[in-house]
C-alpha cells in the first residue's frame, strides 16, 4: 500500500526516538531504589521497556530510500506523543490502580507541560510517581523530538521536518542536530541554576528539585495537592516567578548571551512584550481583586505578580482560587493564557512571536490600503525587509494557527458543556478549555477526578492538540478518515 510506503521512509527514525525516549524515562527507577519503594519498580519499569520494544519493532522497517513527505512527518509527531502518553500512564495504574483513562489524562497533561491532574491526593503518591511526574514535564518541555533529536547519529531532511512538525522553529545552528545540543546545554543550565535559586527559600531538595523541573518547563504538576500554596512562602513564590519566566523566553536569547556575550532580554520583541503583559497583568489583575473582590492591596499584588507570571508562560502554578475571582479577571486571565509565551521557549499558547507577527501584518495592511497600488510598501520583522510574496504567506500561516486556536477552544468548549453539565458558569468552563489547550494547567475547580469519561478524553484531546499547534493531530487524523492517501 502506497502509505505504508511513505511511513516506511520515516519509521527508523521514529523507532530511534522511542529508543531515546526510553532511556530518559528509565531515570525514576533511581528514585525508586533510592527511596526504597521495590512495589513501583515493575510498574515504573513498564515505560521504558514498552518504548525500548516499539522502539525497536520501527527501527527493523526496511528504509525507503526517498525522504519523508512533510504529511508523513507531521502524522508521525503527532503519533509519538499520543503513544509516549498512552505508555506512561502504565505506572499510575499499575502501582496505584488508577483507572487507566485518568493515567492517561495524567501522562498526557505531564508531556505537554499543562498540569491538570487526576490524582486526589498527590501526597499519598509515591516519591517515584512524584517524580515521574516532574519528570514528563521536563522531558516534554524541550519537546520528544527535539530531546531525541540531539542525540541522532545522523542528520537531514527528514529529521529537520520532525523537528519542524512539533512546533519548533528556531535554529541557532546549521544543523538540525546541533541545534538540539545547544538546546539541551542551555536547558540543563537553566534547571541547575533554577534548583539553586529556589533552594534559597528553605524548601527541602526534594521540592526544590521538583518545582524547578516543573517551573523552567512551564509544567505546573506539584508535590502536594495544594500546590506552592503549601508552603505559605511568599519568598519562594518571587523566586519562582523569574524561573517561569526563564522557561517562557526564547532559547536564542541565551545562546547570544554565552555566545556572542550579547544581552537582548530588553531588545527581542517577544520578551519585551512578555515582560509588558505580566505588568499589564499584575496592574489589571490587582485592580480587580481590590475593587471587585474586595482583596487586601498586599494580597492582591502578591497573588497578582505570580499568577500574572504564571498566566503569560502557561505554567500551571497558582497561589489562588480563580473560581473565587470575578468572571471579568477570569477572563482577562484567560486572555494571558491564551497569548502564552515564546516561540523557541517551553512554553504554550498561541505563542508572542505570532501576537507580534499578526499585529504588524494589520498595520501593514492598513498602510497597504492608504497608499497607491504602484508604492511598494515593506514589510519589516525583527528588524529585517520580508520580500511581499513571502511576507503574505508567513502572514496567511500565522493567522491560520490562530484561527485554528480559536475554533478549537470554541468547538472543544461547546462539546465539554454538553458532555459534562455542571453548576459552573460558562466563563469558568472556558476558562479550563483554554488553560487545557494553551497548557496551562490553571483550574477553577472543573476539571476533577469526578468528571464523566467523555468529558476526561476531550481534554487529554484538547492538551495534545494544543502542544502540537493543531496541524499535526489534524493530519493525523486526515490521514486516518482518508488512508493516509
């Protein structure tokens, strides 16, 4: 068959990803041993051994010599992480006896850093469960592909189009695989110096460890049921704000400043626009809680500046309640939520690098429309002249992705209200679709354990979805309906 054809040019190098993938999920047994917890070995070993075998059975598909056509490519991302998900919720039910759909809204939530969760009681996890959970949000905030890809023996078209098709597009090397190394380096710094610095508030290594996995991924998932409000530590809630922020900035950043030793954090347009929307957020966001919710002024600027912070990198931390908050800052929060934080970083959403693309492609228009037919009006991005046939592609893109943004919030949001009726009113439900499709990971209470199946598989959807920016899962199912034609 014709698609069997095509996936054979590609099927190695999904094999070698799960091969990789394996040996990092391999890495809580160590938590295991150490904290002496033997009953989660066979459970937790269970991750690594099923994508060793995948691995394997992909990587004996005999190789067609022509590259993977760029559908081929998109369906196989999506695939992997629809089956890393599948398999990593094996330890919840193996170990815990958590029914299998709720491991799998877990493992799915864990991997495209959004942290909702199905645990009622993360306390009386086990220490290696904790930590795989950290652990997948660390893992998927680099990306599978771009963890994989670092480590490849070879490079090229096919790879670049993997790496491509999970939503990933800064290059600070010429090579593909370079690019993933240079990644890695500064992701590893970043989560070192993250340990460090929340280890000043006094928290235990343990939690220090594991909320900075979680931080410079932009996760959310937490040691304890209350999340960072447990600890009532407002020192380690400022400490953890600049690690949310580190993990939503551009990668490029860092490597100019080791690099070329060059400081841009004031100069980029999407950091400067991240650090212009948490401003507006902690500004808006106190307003409202001290006029509308009647919140002491301290209060409302503490929990402002985090959950501001928290919002604009999709990082699902919270130290408030925004069921308890007025349906306009919910709102206003959802709106952050939605714009997400940068390209080329670990966060969601619909990312700044498109907020700023698509306004100065409005302005543009607008310039467009005021001058004669025969001026050339230029289109300028990050300070450089985009010729016009390029410039109107780019644009047509960048507005489809949001558009596709959109309609799957709105579609995603009138399915789960049919699905699951509750009390909650409809700004709190959209509220949890959007923080479910921009990984977020923020809730006002909806999602719960008690949710109906249905309703449970629309967001495990809604979170795939939304780490992949759309495309790929719906070439994936095109590819289904249609039989891969």
């Amino acid at each position: 068959m014709e698609w069997i054809e095509r996936f054979s040019t590609i099927a190695p190098d999904i094999g070698r990803i799960f091969q990789f993938i394996s040996v990092g999920t391999a890495v809580p047994l160590a938590v295991a041993v150490i904290y002496r917890e033997w009953d989660m070995i066979l459970p937790m070993a269970s991750v690594p051994v099923l994508l060793f075998l995948l691995g394997a059975f992909f990587s004996r598909i005999p190789r067609r010599e022509r590259e993977a056509p760029l559908s081929i490519a998109l369906m196989s991302v999506a695939l992997i992480w629809l089956v890393c998900a599948l398999a990593s919720a094996l330890p919840f039910t193996l170990g815990l006896g958590v029914p299998y759909l709720d491991g799998v809204f877990e493992a799915m939530s864990g991997w495209t850093d959004t942290g909702l969760t199905m645990m009622r009681s993360v306390e009386d996890l086990p220490r290696t469960l904790l930590f795989w959970r950290s652990l997948m949000q660390w893992l998927g905030g680099i990306g599978i592909v771009a963890f994989t890809v670092a480590m490849a023996s070879r490079t090229g078209l096919t790879q670049f189009r993997l790496y491509r098709s999970e939503g990933r597009s800064e290059a600070l090397m010429p090579s593909v695989v370079a690019t993933g190394l240079e990644m890695w380096k500064i992701y590893l710094v970043l989560t070192a110096a993250s340990v460090g610095l929340i280890l000043l508030s006094g928290v235990p290594l343990w939690d220090a460890a594991n909320i900075a996995l979680s931080a410079i991924s932009t996760g959310g998932f937490s040691v304890h049921s209350e999340g960072i409000p447990f600890y009532n530590n407002p020192f380690l809630e400022v400490l953890i704000v600049p690690v949310m922020i580190a993990g939503a900035l551009p990668f490029k950043l860092y490597y100019i400043l080791y690099r070329r030793r060059e400081v841009r954090f004031f100069t980029d347009q999407q950091a400067r626009l991240l650090f212009m929307l948490v401003a507006l957020g902690i500004l808006v966001i106190t307003w409202d809680l001290v006029t509308l919710s009647a919140t002491g002024v301290v209060t409302a600027l503490r929990q402002a500046l985090f959950m501001s912070a928290a919002a604009v990198t999709s990082t699902g931390f919270q130290t408030a309640a925004p069921g308890e908050w007025a349906s306009v800052t919910v709102l206003f929060l959802s709106m952050l939520i939605v714009i997400g934080g940068a390209s080329g970083s670990t966060a969601g959403g619909i990312k700044l690098s498109r907020v700023v693309l698509g306004f100065q492609s409005l302005l543009w228009w607008f310039r467009r429309m005021f001058v004669s037919g025969k001026v050339i009006v230029p289109f300028r991005y990050e300070g450089r002249v985009i010729p016009k046939n390029i410039a109107e592609l780019e644009v047509s893109r960048n507005m489809l992705i949001i558009m596709l943004y959109f309609l799957t919030i709105f579609i995603a949001t009138v399915l789960v209200m049919h699905l699951q009726p509750t009390s909650f009113d409809s700004s709190t439900v959209i509220f949890e679709v959007v923080s479910a499709m921009c990984n977020n990971g923020m809730t006002a209470g909806f999602v719960s354990p008690d949710m109906d199946g249905p309703a449970k598989i629309l967001f495990i959807a809604v979170m795939w979805i939304g780490r992949l920016e759309v495309i790929p899962v719906i070439m994936l199912f095109a590819g289904i309906f249609k039989g891969f034609e």
